[in-house]
C-alpha cells in the first residue's frame, strides 16, 4: 500500500543565495538531520526565489519544501529556527506548514535529471521507460524556451555539472497524478530534480 505524502514547506529569510544551490542546501540539511542523507523516501525542492544575475537570486518571501511521507514528518521538524550555510550565504529557517499532495491532469518538473541521456530525443525515450515502470500512463512535453528549443538545465554537485531537461506531464489520471508528485523521475531527487507539482503559471521558470 502506497504511503501517505505531504509537503512540508518551510518560510525562510535571507539576502541573496547562488541559484544552482541544490546540492549545498541537500548537504546543509543532511547535516542537522543526518538520517536524510541515506534516505530513498523524501526529496527537496529547491529555494523559491528572484534571479538577480551573476548565478544569484534574491530572497523576498522565500521558502523551500520537503516532500516526505506523513509518518516521517517529525524528522524534518527540527529544522525549524535553524540557520543553515548555503555557500558564501546563510539563510533562516521559520516553521513550517504542511501541503498535502493534490491531484491534478497536468503535473512540471523545474528538471529532470537521467543519467547518460542528455539529448532530447533520447530523454524523452528514457522518460517514457520510466514512466511504464511506474504503471503512469500520460502524455509528456519538453517545455520550449525563448529560442524555440528544449528547456535544457545544469545543476552542480560538488566539482560535476549534471545536465537535465524541464518536463510537463500531461492527462494524468487522479492516481498517476498523485503516484508522479511521488516517486517523481530520474535522479538527484534529494536536490531539487524530479519533483513534480500541479502546473500553473509560477512553476514555468
């Protein structure tokens, strides 16, 4: 039986953190709650915030969120009132409110990351694979950007860029909806990559 999930999303304040801080924000948090850097069952969204240039963005009203079953929820609370380093920068943690997964038709990943698949044709063939392995059946789309090409995205983890496409995802069914925000696809889920959530005009970034 497939556990209960929720987001539990935590309000910060700051200045200003580097954008690409996927990877610092999984180690600053694996830190404080070391049981999370092993952990196959929970996945960190990314830092909310407004690109300023020079790979920086301001934190005006910020938040990040953790998607983890209900149960484990209690582990991630201490997190609250913490200060963590996120590189150059620091950032305060505030308390957090719970989100429960909703279903919804058409789901977008900011990126998804699949190891050795870095093209788009290629990419989209490795999510299809995925996605039969998870029983989802839907309709998927690499997002264009300004130039009329596939949304392509970098993270770095430590000293390696990683490259991934952003992906929408479309007539899902209210269960392959709800198994997607789940299990999410491809790799690096602890970093900000393969988390899916309902589409709307905000997560088009």
């Amino acid at each position: 039986m497939q556990k209960n999930y929720i987001n539990l999303r935590f309000p910060i304040e700051g200045h200003t953190i580097v954008a690409d801080h996927g990877y610092l924000l999984f180690s600053a948090i694996s830190h404080l709650i070391p049981q999370f850097h092993s952990a196959s069952w929970f996945a960190i969204e990314m830092i909310s915030g407004t690109p300023i240039g020079q790979g920086k963005i301001h934190l005006r009203k910020a938040s990040f969120s953790i998607r983890l079953p209900a149960e484990n929820c209690n582990l991630a609370l201490p997190l609250a009132g913490k200060k963590l380093e996120i590189g150059q920068d620091s950032i305060q943690i505030g308390i957090p409110f719970i989100k429960l997964l909703e279903p919804c038709s058409s789901l977008y990943a900011r990126i998804v990351v699949i190891k050795n698949f870095t093209e788009p044709e290629t990419f989209l063939q490795a999510v299809e694979k995925q996605l039969a392995k998870l029983e989802i059946e839907a309709k998927i789309e690499l997002p264009l950007d300004t130039f009329n090409r596939a949304r392509r995205k970098v993270i770095s983890v430590q000293k390696r860029k990683i490259i991934g496409f952003s992906l929408a995802v479309h007539e899902l069914s209210q269960k392959d909806s709800l198994a997607l925000q789940i299990n999410g696809l491809g790799g690096k889920r602890h970093m900000g990559c393969g988390i899916f959530n309902p589409i709307s005009e905000r997560v088009f970034l």
